[in-house]
C-alpha cells in the first residue's frame, strides 16, 4: 500500500527534538511518572512504563535518573500529581490537531493552548472534534531503502495489521497498540532499525498544504509544541517542505 511522503517531516521533527534535549527529558518524567502512578512500577507488568523507559533511554537519560523518577511516581517517594488532559482543533486549512498534555494547573495548560490556537491562525475545538479523524496505534517507520520486502516478511509475522511504502522510499508499520511492542522487538531482532517506533494518533487522511500556509502551519505546530505542559501534537497536515 503506497502513503504520502512522510521523511521530510519527521526529519523536522527529530532535529526539533535534538534542538530541545531538556524539554524532552521533562516529557519523559512527566509519563514515567503517570504510568508508574496507574500502573506501578514494575516493568514487566506495566507496558506503558516500559515505554515511557525505552523514551527515557532513547533520550539518553541516565538509569538513576529514570529509577528515581519510577520510585517517585510508584509511592517509594513523594512527587507532584499530574493529569492527562487533551486538547482538539483545527489549524491552517481546516487540518486537524490533537494536543495530549499533562499538568498540574488544568486552569494554566487550557489558557495557554487556547492562545496558541487563535494567536497563530487555528481553533480549539470541543472534546471529540476532530480526534475521530485518527487511529490510535503502534508505528515504527524505517529509513528510504530500507528492503521492504524484509519488513513486510517480518512485521505481519509478528502479529502488524499493515505495511505501507511511502512516496519517499519510507517504509510504515502499524499495528495495535496491544501488539506494538512484539512487532517492534521482532523488527529489531531481525537487524530493522526503525527510525520512529511509538504508540500514536495516526490521521486517517491528510490535507495537503504548500507555501505561506505551510510556513503558518508548522509556526502553529511549533508553538504547541513547545508548551510546558505538552507532551505530543498530532496533525493531519501535509506539510510542503
């Protein structure tokens, strides 16, 4: 199944990403903490920590760190309590966009993402606007030439629901979220790296943005982004690079 090309977006978002190591590491906390805090501590029973760790490790995050931050959140030590809130709109063109966050001060986190929604050219939405336009599931996308024959052999063996070469050479795996972690580990073991590999609000269509709105665009996306209390923006904009 052919896809939209998705590698010049997610090389954006990488370079974000590495631009912004500190806040990256305070995510990463922030759902360490949550998923010990509803799921316990011990990472064999709790596939969300394990996760939120693999986020941690791949962030270059030390063990102690990452041990403290688990006890915390577990009861071995007292910490503050966040909750999950999300947030839907739309953006330039009518895209649609979804903000998970995790705060302390619901009444601080709502004001700020709805400034960022209407200083920057979009608006919030209510509750269920636009998150039916998205799949909850497990992702791993790996690099342009990457064989997929290789990946398709390997990933519906492990139990992935659908391999999808992209117009750029990428090559996408999606599975359930329940299955996500036995398809990734499989790729892996089978010497497939994946470039993203995460649980996440996929768009089930794009709209298709070019020029001055897709400057706008990403200038939106940035901007929630880089919200203290948010832990993922999700879009379904086609951004022309």
């Amino acid at each position: 199944m052919a896809g939209h090309s998705k590698w010049a977006n997610i090389q954006h978002r990488k370079g974000r990403q590495d631009e912004k190591r500190g806040k990256i590491w305070t995510r990463v906390i922030r759902e360490i903490t949550v998923a010990a805090r509803q799921g316990g501590g011990d990472l064999s029973a709790n596939p969300r920590l394990r996760l939120a760790v693999d986020k941690a490790k791949a962030a270059n995050m030390p063990a102690d760190r990452i041990k403290y931050n688990i006890d915390k959140a577990s009861g071995a030590l007292e910490g503050l309590s966040y909750e999950e809130i999300r947030y839907e709109g739309y953006g330039i063109g009518g895209a649609a966009i979804i903000v998970d966050c995790m705060t302390d001060n619901r009444v601080r986190t709502v004001a700020e993402v709805r400034h960022a929604f209407s200083k920057y050219g979009g608006n919030m939405g209510t509750e269920g606007s636009v998150a039916f336009q998205f799949k909850h599931c497990g992702q791993l996308i790996f690099a342009p030439g990457t064989s997929e024959d290789k990946v398709m052999e390997v990933a519906l063996e492990a139990g992935a629901d659908d391999v999808i070469s992209d117009d750029d050479g990428a090559v996408e795996v999606l599975s359930a979220v329940a299955d996500f972690e036995a398809v990734k580990d499989a790729l892996v073991a089978a010497g497939l790296q994946p470039e993203v590999a995460e649980v996440t609000m996929r768009p089930e269509n794009e709209v298709e943005l070019t020029g001055e709105d897709a400057a706008r665009m990403r200038k939106l996306l940035d901007v929630l982004e880089d919200l203290d209390d948010t832990q993922a923006v999700y879009h379904n904009a086609a951004i022309d690079e």
